[in-house]
C-alpha cells in the first residue's frame, strides 16, 4: 500500500511531463492513416490536452500551429503565422492600449468612486454601486485589471462599517449603562423606598462611572486599530457583508465583459475564428454586438444583485416598500463608509490635463466604434463613407487611430499654453512632454499571452479548415439531423458552461468553435446560433476560482471560500445558460437573423432552411 502512494505521489509530481509525452504518443496512429483530417485531429487533440491541462503555459501551446502544421504538410509557415496578427488581434491590442491608459491615469478609479458616492452608502444600494462600476468597466479595460482595483476598495469599506458599527455597539451600551446609573435607581427608590438620592450625589460614585466611560472609549479605539479584517471575530452578518460585496465584483466584471466585443477574451475569439472561418460574411461589429448584448448584461446584472443581496445581506430586502433590517436607517454607518470613499475620492485630487485627455480619447473610439457601421440607425451609413473605400475600414482602424493617438498626444499641457496661461513652474525649460502612454507601459501592462493565444485559437481553425477535418465533422454530425436545433443550444450551452469552470475559458471557447461550426452546417442551422451562445456559455462562470481571473482574484483576499463561491455561483450559472439561449432566440433573430441559414455559409442547398 504504501508503494502504491509513493508510485501515486511520484507521478502526480511529473503529471505535466507524462501528459507533454503520452498525448501525443498514444494519439500517433492518427499520423499513420496518412490523410488531411486524421493530421488535423492530431493537432487538435494535442494542443486541446495541453490547453486544457496547462502541461504547457497557454501561450506556449498557441505556438504549435506554427511547428505543427507545416512538419504535417497541412499549412505552409507564411499561412499560418498570418493568423498571430489578424485584424482581431489589431482590434484586441488597439483597446488594451486605451485599457492600459485608463489605468494608468486613474480614470477607472474616478469613474468607480463616483459611481459609489452617487449610489449611496446602504449595502443593497453600496452592492448595485459596485455592480454597475465593475460592469462598465469591465466593457473597456481587461476583467482582471478591473476586479483588482475595485476590490480593495470593497474591502476597505467592510472594514469601515464593521468598525463603526462596533463602535456604535460600544456607544449604545455605554449609553444604556448611563440610563441604568442615572436612572433606574430613582425608580427603583420609588417603588421600594430602600434606595435613596443620595447615591447620586456621592463623588465616589460620579469619579468611578467617569473612568468605566474612559476605559470603554479606549478598549474600543484599541480593538479598531487595525485595518486587518480578522474572520474569526466577525459576526456571521459582517461575514455575509464582506463576502456579497467581494462576489459582487467578480461576478458583475465577468457579466460586464460580455457586453462589448473586446470586453472579454472569449468574445474577441469568437470574433477572429468566425471571420478565419466565414470571412466577413457574419458581419459582426462593436456596434451591432453592443445592441445584441446590452438587455442581457441588464438583465443578468439585476439578478445577479438581487440573487447576491438575498444570499448574503439579508432575505428581508425582497420587502422593498417597507425597507430590509440590513438597509434600515443606520446612518452612522453609512456615513462611515461614505466618507471613506469620499476621501479616496478626494485623494484623487481635480481632474488633470492626462486624465481628461484619455477620458476624451476614450469617447472619441466609443463613438468611433458605435458609428462605424451603426445599422441601428436607418439611414445611415457611417463614418466610414467619408473614404473612398470604406469596406477596408473595420473596428480594428478605429481602435489603432486611438492607440496611436495615445502615444502622441502629452500627458501635461504643453509648455507653450501653459506660458500663456501663466501656468508654467519657475525655471521650466519649453520641451516635449512625456505621452500619454509609452512603450514601456505597454510592454509591461498588455497580457502578451492572451495576444498569443489568439493567433493560436485562429491558426488551429484555419488548419481544421485546410486539412479537411471541418468537413470530416460536419459529415459525422449529419446524424444529429433529427434533434431541435434549440435543443442542440441547450445541451452545447449546459456542457461547456461546467467544462470552463475546470479549463480557461478562452482556450475552451478557441477549441470548441471550430467544431461548432462544422455541427451548424451540417445541419443546416446559421452557424452564429450555436457559436454565440456556446461562446456566452464559456464565459459564464461563477462557481470556481479557476473558473476566470476575477473568481481566482476574489478568493484570493481569504474571505470568500469555495464553497460560498459554488453555493452563489450555481444558480448565476444556471441563469447565464438561460440567458445564452434566450438572447440567441431573440436579440439574435432582431440583429444576426439567425433563423435563417445564411448565404456567407457553405452549401447553397441550405439558403432556404430555417431552425
């Protein structure tokens, strides 16, 4: 028994060397069949099993097309390494640069303390606060980025309000022993006559409630000293407190994320491997995917909060006419928090020349992106019919006009207006100011490795492409013919939102589109009713740390356990796959016309079919 253990232990420790090994060994008679789709299967099955158990860093994997497919014959080197900078990933660094900027300049700060100190300090209210922040910014800058600055502030306002509220405790009780010393004795006199006034006017008495007053003030100010927020000695309602507003976070910057094409990475490689796949065909954009998004991001958000508040505060706050115990009129404690955030606002200082420069930046690819093509507005064809070829302009365009402005434009006024409104410092040289954003921010800040991953996602769809193993699938999956296509929706939707609990959801998604894509065509369904939703699907979850960065970033604070995090997360995992499917049958009929086999789709037979 204990060789067995020991044998087990040894080859947990090198699991990732057997499984770099074994994989491709124990999948090589694929290699020996020597056609197109076998080669591409052998691929797919490799770099799947490496995505999946992180055997090499996700990254790394993405590079193997660039070895693979050309030692196999599939693709030649030039046809591969196209796909690691397609105009996605133009799109998807273009909005990191604005991302990074925002950060930089503290712009995200100011947009999320203002948020909270308008929303009021209540916790259902403080809670629907940090919901909405998180949400918008996680539409524009990385989910990450966004949870990480966002919950040390939730943290610091928990402690706050548990320190007051102790302090109020601390106030009442003392006030209630002063009722009783001055008080109760006067009655107890009345009804008994044992005890008399003079008890009051003894100095001895008055000097020794005096020092209890002093000692009960200082034990307090002792036990607050710390900004620590120590598990053990709250009470069950602080932990609720501190655990619904920290999930709060990392579930509304997941949801926020969803909403814009570059907000998330599983959007942003929807987008590239439809486009690998179908060219420019499906004809999604910034502006009409906002259009689609939009009534689900509010509708997710709103259970999400009511689902959190119900959890986690208090189930009274359904009674909303009447009021909920943990939002009843406790303004000491209100007042403490929001004078927290009204400091950290404060400390923000007025607004400088660099941050209302990026905020105008910021607008500017915001509108850029909406009036790009915006169908939404009848009539009206865009900015992009100012040029003479206005096919050739894309979101990715409007993206790089921003981020190249960025590192033009100087992050203080320039000297020469600062001298005519008498601004400059004394012995101030004229000279070129420091950019906005510089290289070196870029460098350090843009995640590289999702830029990699991908080029790697959208290289492995064009091999599955060019070795045929898309038709080999889309013939095999003809025999699903007979099953609903909305039913095909559910089953995909439901599987892969518990696959990408365990696995990146952007690897997930990059692996399982492709294939998505071969099922809708043979079938005869518009390939955009399986890939959105199944996309959607991949980047709803809740329920574990590994599950995404903001779970993972959450969990790590020591507040929230797994367990608290699977109990709140299932149901939201549950209502994002009803979202999934609902918004395909609905906002997806309005904006992509997805009932209808399209005519960007191969096999002309299936112009005329409908789900």
């Amino acid at each position: 028994m204990g060789f067995l253990r020991e044998t087990g232990r040894i080859l947990w420790g090198y699991r990732k060397t057997l499984i770099l090994l074994l994989v491709p060994t124990l999948s090589a008679p694929l290699l020996a069949m020597h056609n197109g789709p076998a080669k591409g299967g052998w691929v797919v099955i490799v770099m799947a099993a490496y995505w999946i158990t992180e055997a090499l860093p996700l990254a790394v994997t993405a590079l193997l097309p660039m070895i693979l497919f050309p030692l196999l014959g599939i693709l030649d080197t030039d046809d591969v390494t196209r796909n690691y900078f397609k105009d996605t990933v133009v799109l998807f660094f273009g909005s990191m640069v604005m991302a990074v900027s925002i950060e930089e300049r503290n712009v995200h700060k100011r947009i999320a303390l203002g948020t909270l100190l308008v929303m009021g300090s209540q916790p259902r209210w403080l809670m629907l606060g940090f919901m909405i922040s998180t949400a918008f910014l996680s539409m524009w800058i990385s989910n990450t980025a966004t949870t990480a600055m966002m919950v040390p502030i939730a943290h610091a306002i928990v402690i706050q309000i548990i320190k007051e509220r102790k302090e109020l405790n601390a106030r009442r009780m003392l006030k209630e022993s002063e009722v009783v010393a001055n008080g109760s004795t006067a009655e107890h006199d009345e009804k008994t006559g044992e005890i008399t006034k003079e008890v009051y006017e003894n100095p001895a008495y008055e000097d020794e409630e005096e020092a209890t007053k002093v000692d009960v003030i200082e034990e307090n100010a002792a036990n607050n000293a710390s900004n620590e927020l120590d598990l053990e000695s709250l009470t069950p309602s602080e932990r609720a407190l501190s655990k619904g507003l920290l999930l709060c976070i990392a579930y509304s910057a997941t949801i926020g994320g969803t909403t814009t094409l570059t907000g998330t990475g599983t959007t942003v490689a929807m987008k590239g491997i439809i486009e690998e796949i179908y060219g420019d065909g499906p004809g999604i954009t910034f502006a009409n995917w906002f259009y689609f998004m939009v009534p689900a991001t509010v509708i997710s958000l709103f259970i999400c909060w009511v689902w959190l508040q119900s959890f986690f505060l208090d189930r009274s706050c359904f009674r909303w006419f009447r009021g909920c115990s943990c939002c009843q009129a406790k303004t000491e404690e209100g007042q403490a928090a929001h004078e927290l955030i009204q400091r950290e606002y404060k400390a923000l200082g007025n607004v400088s020349f660099a941050e209302m420069t990026v905020f105008v930046h910021f607008a500017a690819l915001i509108i850029l992106w909406l009036f790009l093509e915006p169908s939404f507005i009848p009539n009206f064809n865009g900015w992009t019919h100012l040029f003479s070829v206005p096919e050739f302009i894309n979101d990715a365009t409007a993206a790089m006009i921003i981020a190249t402005s960025l590192f033009i434009f100087p992050s203080r006024m320039p000297w020469i207006f600062r001298r005519m409104f008498n601004k400059t410092e004394p012995e101030e040289d004229p000279g070129p100011m420091e950019p906005i954003m510089t290289w070196k921010s870029a460098q350090r800040r843009i995640p590289w490795n999702i830029v990699l991953l991908l080029g790697g996602g959208f290289a492995l769809a064009n091999g599955c492409e060019a070795s045929g193993l898309s038709q080999w699938l889309a013939d095999k999956f003809a025999a699903l013919s007979g099953i609903p296509s909305w039913a095909i929706v559910v089953i995909l939707t439901l599987v892969l939102c518990i696959f990408t609990e365990f696995t990146s959801n952007v690897a997930t998604t990059t692996i399982f589109l492709p294939i998505c894509a071969s099922l809708a065509e043979s079938l005869c369904v518009n390939p955009l009713y399986l890939m959105i939703p199944v996309t959607l699907a991949c980047t709803y979850a809740y329920m574990l740390p590994a599950a995404t960065p903001p779970n993972a970033i959450v969990f790590s604070f020591g507040t929230v356990s797994i367990p608290d995090m699977v109990k709140a997360g299932l149901l939201l995992n549950l209502v994002g796959i009803i979202m999934a499917n609902v918004v395909i049958n609905s906002m997806g009929v309005v904006v992509y016309d997805v009932l209808t086999y399209p005519s960007w789709a191969p096999d002309d037979s299936c112009v005329a079919a409908t789900t």
